[in-house]
C-alpha cells in the first residue's frame, strides 16, 4: 500500500490511542488510506475550497482531503478519544486543519467555513440520514455548499438516487433530485470497514444546482413529501387529506389522479401539488 503522507499508517495509530470503534458512536473506521484518497478525488477539485468533515474518527479520510490539497479542512468529531490522532494529522498539516469538538447536529457548519464549501465524510451511520436532511431541506438555495460527497449504508445511497415508481423511491430521493445532481460514484465492501458492518456501503454525490427543477415552496414540498410517503401503501386522497379538506380538488387542479400512490407520482407531479396546496 502507498502512503499518501508521513504519517503513520491506521492501525498503527488506532493502536497507539486506544481506538476500538464504538456502536453507540455509528463507528465503522475505514482503514485503507488508498481507499479515503479515493474518496477525496472523487469531490473533485479541492485545492480551492473549505471542505466540512463529519466522524473523522482517526483522520483516514482526514489524511486524504489534505493530501489531495483541500485548502482547509474543518473535521467535527465527539469522540474526545479521537482528538490527540486528529491533533498529530494538523501539526502534518499546519494551518489547514481546525478540530472541532463537539455534535455535528448541534453545530452551525456554516459558521466555521469559508465559501467554496465542500462537505465530504464517511457519515456515521446513527446521524447519517439526518444530517443530509438537514443539509438539503433549506429555505435558502443554492445553500452554504458547493457539493456533497457522503459515505452511507447501501440502501441509503439507493434511496437517494431512486426513481418513480421503485420500491425504495421516497421523500429523501425527491429532496434531493429537486434541488441536486444524485450520483452513487463509489461501493465499498464490508471488509473495507474495522469493525466490518453487516451492510455494503456506498459514496453518493449530490452536486447544487443553482436552482431547484421545478418551483415550490421548500416548507410545503416537504409536509407534502412527508404526508404522502408516511402512507405510502395509501391512495393519495386518503394519504393526503390532513393537508387540506379539499385535497382531491387540489390533486385534480394539480393534474393528478387521487386514487394514484406516493410511489408513482415524479418530482414535477410533487412540485406541481406542492403549489396547488400552497395556493
């Protein structure tokens, strides 16, 4: 195996600190450091930009966004065990690694980075989900971020990248396709992993685009998305009419058949009742 940097290899470093992974943190340390400078190249061109880091954990993936030339790499971690490793990885790199201590889901990202931002990070695994939700379903767009290249469970990454009419198309493939370019760009097996998940896993890409595909209100597209796909084995007029006494109307006006399903409707059809109900 190559090295990318200096610094020592993984293992050697886990050893050293006491860092056996914990399942109540979604740890799954990726250990090969050819494989995180995969997935460094595969966010493109970072030499220009702030890249966000979410569970670096030992600094795998640290290590290979530095060494593909991030300008700055900013590496949220709560596991305080983790920070003397991340520590030895910025005096590697002065200046261009800050550790922040602390949950991601309680920090202001935007804050701490200057634009171009780039998020890339091998997500754990019990806040994953969640923080792309929160990355994508934004008033504001573009948002604070350039692209986002994000390490999931397999099933997650299919969700994402789902299309009308799939068992696994949903409310988190249609905020995503609305507002980005969703692209599954790399799989990885369970043995890449320390310790190995039960789960394939795999780097999904969603790249900004300066504006949403269709026009909708973000608020309403979402309860809409919410509503239809939490009874998804429903009819639409049945699924839906909390939202509104006159929903089958709505759906009409809105050119779509009421007795049609969550599953079968395309992001336009969702954006086109979206504005129905928002009128």
């Amino acid at each position: 195996m190559a090295a990318i940097d200096a610094l020592p290899p993984l293992r050697e470093v886990i050893a050293r600190h006491g860092l056996s992974a914990r399942k109540a943190l979604g740890q799954n340390f990726l250990l090969d450091l050819n494989l995180t400078a995969k997935i460094a190249r595969a966010a493109g061109d970072l030499t220009g930009s702030d890249v966000l880091e979410v569970g670096p954990g030992p600094g795998g993936l640290t290590r290979g966004l530095l060494a593909e030339g991030a300008r700055r790499v900013v590496a949220v971690e709560k596991d305080a065990r983790c920070l003397p490793a991340l520590a030895e990885i910025a005096a590697a790199y002065p200046g261009r690694l800050e550790v922040v201590e602390g949950d991601a889901l309680a920090i202001d990202h935007r804050a701490l980075l200057t634009p171009p931002v780039k998020i890339v990070a091998n997500l754990p695994y019990n806040v994953g989900t969640e923080l792309l939700t929160r990355w994508l379903d934004v008033a504001d767009w573009p948002p604070f971020w350039q692209s986002l290249t994000l390490m999931f469970q397999r099933e997650v990454a299919e969700r994402i990248v789902a299309a009308p009419g799939s068992k696994t198309y949903g409310r988190l493939s249609i905020l995503a396709q609305w507002r980005c370019e969703a692209r599954i760009v790399m799989d990885l097996p369970p043995e890449a992993f320390t310790p190995a998940p039960k789960v394939r896993s795999s780097v999904i890409q969603l790249t900004a685009l300066p504006a949403p595909r269709f026009p909708a209100d973000a608020k309403v597209l979402s309860r809409v998305t919410a509503a239809a796909f939490n009874q998804r084995r429903k009819m639409l007029r049945a699924a839906l009419r909390a939202l509104a006494p006159d929903i089958e109307d709505r759906l009409r006006a809105a050119g779509i058949d009421p007795t049609r399903r969550a599953e079968q409707l395309s992001i336009a059809e969702f954006c086109a009742l979206a504005r129905e109900i928002a009128a």
